[in-house]
C-alpha cells in the first residue's frame, strides 16, 4: 500500500467516526489528489480551524480558485459548518477532509469527476 493510499484510509475512517458521512472514495481519492503533496507535510495537512488567516485561505485557495465560488458570507458559512461536523474539539482536522466536506456541502463534486 503506497502512503497516498494509507492517508485516503486515515481520511476515510475519519469521514466515517468523526463525521458521520458514508464516503464516496472515488471522490475523496479525487479531493487527496488535488491537494498535491501538502497531505505528506505535518503542518499543510491539516487545517487550523482556529487560525482566521488559515480560514481564509481554505476559501481564497480552494472555495473560490479550485471550487469556482463567488465570495460571499454563504463560503464562511460553509466553512464553519464543516467545522462542526467534524468536531471543533478535533484537534488533527486533516486537510483532504476539511476539503471532501466542503466539495458535498457546496454540491461540487463535478468538479473532480
């Protein structure tokens, strides 16, 4: 097993215990693809839900570049609501999740397909 397949595992079972979604693999494969080699650095691999400039980058970098959004309070909103799902007291929020969360919160999975 190559370690891209070990982390999609370690983000599929996250998906499933801390957020309760039924995952759709061929499309978390997809979302851990896109997020290019910062799933292998300890520190680009997750997203610090309590840093404001890290929230923000989530939707500059990936809302409105990769997803195509239009700024607006709706992209924090999403934001914040993928937060809860999985857990503010989560400490390791792995950055692929964040990412899957967001692409069926925001309806774009068309965009990895």
């Amino acid at each position: 097993m190559s370690k891209r397949e070990e982390l999609i595992a370690k983000y599929a079972s996250d998906l499933e215990t801390k957020c309760g979604e039924k995952v759709d693999m061929k499309l978390l494969t997809a979302v851990t693809i896109g997020c290019g080699p910062s799933i292998y650095n300890k520190d680009s691999s997750t997203v610090s839900a309590g840093d404001p400039k890290e929230l923000e980058r989530v939707k500059k970098n990936f809302l409105i570049k990769k997803l195509e959004l239009k700024d607006s309070p709706k992209l924090d909103e999403g934001i914040q609501a993928v937060i809860e799902q999985y857990g503010r007291s989560n400490r390791n929020k792995y950055r692929a999740v964040v990412y899957y969360l967001l692409v069926k919160h925001f309806r774009k999975a068309s965009k990895f397909k």
